[in-house]
C-alpha cells in the first residue's frame, strides 16, 4: 500500500498550518485544492490513479505542486482536469491558477496525448503466408488447365485440318481411263491418255520418289531454277519448258521418270547422281 494511502492520514492542518509551520495563502494551491477536494471525496491515491489511469508517482507530485513528471504544461493541464473530474469539483479555476503560476495557457499541441494513461500499441501482423500459398496454388492449377485446353484445341485442330484435307480426295471418286480400268497400279505407270495429253511442242518431266528421297534440281533452257530441293518419298514434281528441261538427280535410283508421257527405263543405281537434259519428242537424253 501506497504512502498516504488512507484519506484520514491525509487531513490538512486544522490549524492552517503546514507542515512547515508557515501560514497558508488564502486560495490553495492547485495541488493542495486536489488533494483536499480527494479526501473530502473518500478517495485515495491509489482510488485516483485506478479512476484517471494517471501513475500514482504522478499523482502524489501533482498533489505536492510538482508538475515535472507531467513532461510539459500540455499534460500537467491536462492532468489537472482529469484529477478535478475524479475528484468532483470544477477544473476552470484550478486550470486558470496553474496559468498564472506557469506563465499564462500553453500554445496548443494537437498531436500531443492529454493522458499519461498506458496506450496499447496495434499488434504487429506478419505476412498472410497461408493467403499467399493459396494463390500461388491457385495459380499453378490455373495456368495447367489453361495449358491442357490450348493444347487439346491445337489437337483437335489439326486433326480438323487432317480430316479437312482428306476429305477432298475421299470425296472425289477417281476418273476411269482406258488404262486403269483393268489394273490398280498406282499413278506412277503411264497412261495412254496422259502420254496422248502431253503437248507436243513442249517437254515434260515428271520426277516421282518412289523408293525414297532425294535431292533434285530442275532448270528450263534458260538456266532459270524451276526447282531446288529435298523431293520426299511418295511426292512428284512437274517440270515443263518450251525447248529443253535439264534435271540433277541427288540419288537417281530412288527416282521415277515420265518424259513427255513415257516412262524412262534407264537402270539408275542408287544414291547415284545423274545429269539429264531432256528435249520435246520421244523421251531421250539430250
């Protein structure tokens, strides 16, 4: 228990005398007013300091007419009028004495606490780790459905460009010919009609890769490149000029030729290369 923790202890002098033994002004001091106006009230120190949240060393300077633990006459004013309402009596003419002992009212300070009560400070929070993870797995999940349906479109749409270019040739039934009525060889066997449809005043060179692949090269009389390149097994070319078609065969004996509609019979070894010149009329070697 706090020193002059009993309201009866803390009587003033009947006589009205201090403790010093000196006279009393007439008006009390602010400190002596709020002490007096406490015991009266029934109240102790320690009354005070629970009601106002003001520290009990405080309280016991102020009542002393010690305001430097107050920090400045912001809060020593401020201390006053919290003590005056605890106490019950007007904090006006305590406030209005306190300014003519200290030197007149304080500019304000609208920032500075009133209080010297304990402020309870917001609680640091740290990163929402849990939120995050949810995110970030939110994301993963997003981006691989995302993936997966781009690439079942990209399927879906080649097999549609698949189905699209076979449909053509599914569609349209082969022409019947005199020649292909009674056989099923493939294109690659010359027909009467084809070797009849050449034109007579001009070459032609078909070049089919029929057992593999192999690098052509086909110029027109003129030396103008009418083709350069890798020739796939399966695949067929077309070369036409007016006079004179001459052809490089990368690996001739993987190499089908029909000139002007005539197949060429020459026993071409593989991977071997061959140079060709061809010329309007029967199919030889110019």
């Amino acid at each position: 228990m706090s020193i002059g923790n009993s309201p009866q202890d803390e009587r003033p002098f009947e006589d009205g005398r201090s403790e010093d033994g000196h006279e009393e002004a007439a008006r009390p001091s602010v400190g002596r007013a709020l002490q007096q106006a406490r015991i009266a009230a029934g109240l102790t120190v320690d009354d005070v300091s629970s009601v106002t949240r003001v520290r009990i060393a405080i309280v016991h300077a102020i009542e002393a007419d010690d305001f430097t633990p107050c920090g400045g006459d912001v809060y020593a004013r401020g201390h006053i009028r919290t003590l005056a309402k605890a106490v019950h009596i007007d904090p006006a003419p305590l406030l209005a004495r306190y300014d003519d002992d200290h030197g007149g009212r304080p500019a304000p300070t609208p920032a500075a606490p009133l209080f010297e009560a304990e402020r309870i400070r917001p609680e640091r929070r740290g990163p929402n780790w849990t939120a995050a993870m949810v995110a970030a797995i939110v994301a993963v999940v997003g981006f691989v459905g995302f993936t997966a349906f781009k690439g079942g479109d990209s399927n879906s749409d080649a097999k549609s460009q698949v189905a699209q270019g076979a449909s053509p040739s599914a569609s349209k039934p082969a022409k019947p010919t005199p020649s292909n009525t009674d056989s099923a060889t493939p294109k690659s066997d010359p027909s009467d009609s084809a070797i009849a449809a050449a034109p007579q005043d001009k070459v032609t060179v078909q070049v089919t890769a029929v057992d593999g692949r192999s690098w052509i090269s086909a110029k027109d009389h003129n030396g103008r490149m009418l083709f350069d390149g890798l020739l796939k097994k399966g695949e067929s070319k077309t070369f036409q000029d007016s006079s004179k078609v001459n052809l490089i065969l990368g690996d001739a004996g993987a190499i089908q030729l029909y000139v002007n509609g005539k197949k060429i019979e020459d026993d071409f070894q593989p991977g071997a290369v061959e140079r060709l010149t061809y010329t309007k009329g029967d199919p030889e070697v110019g």
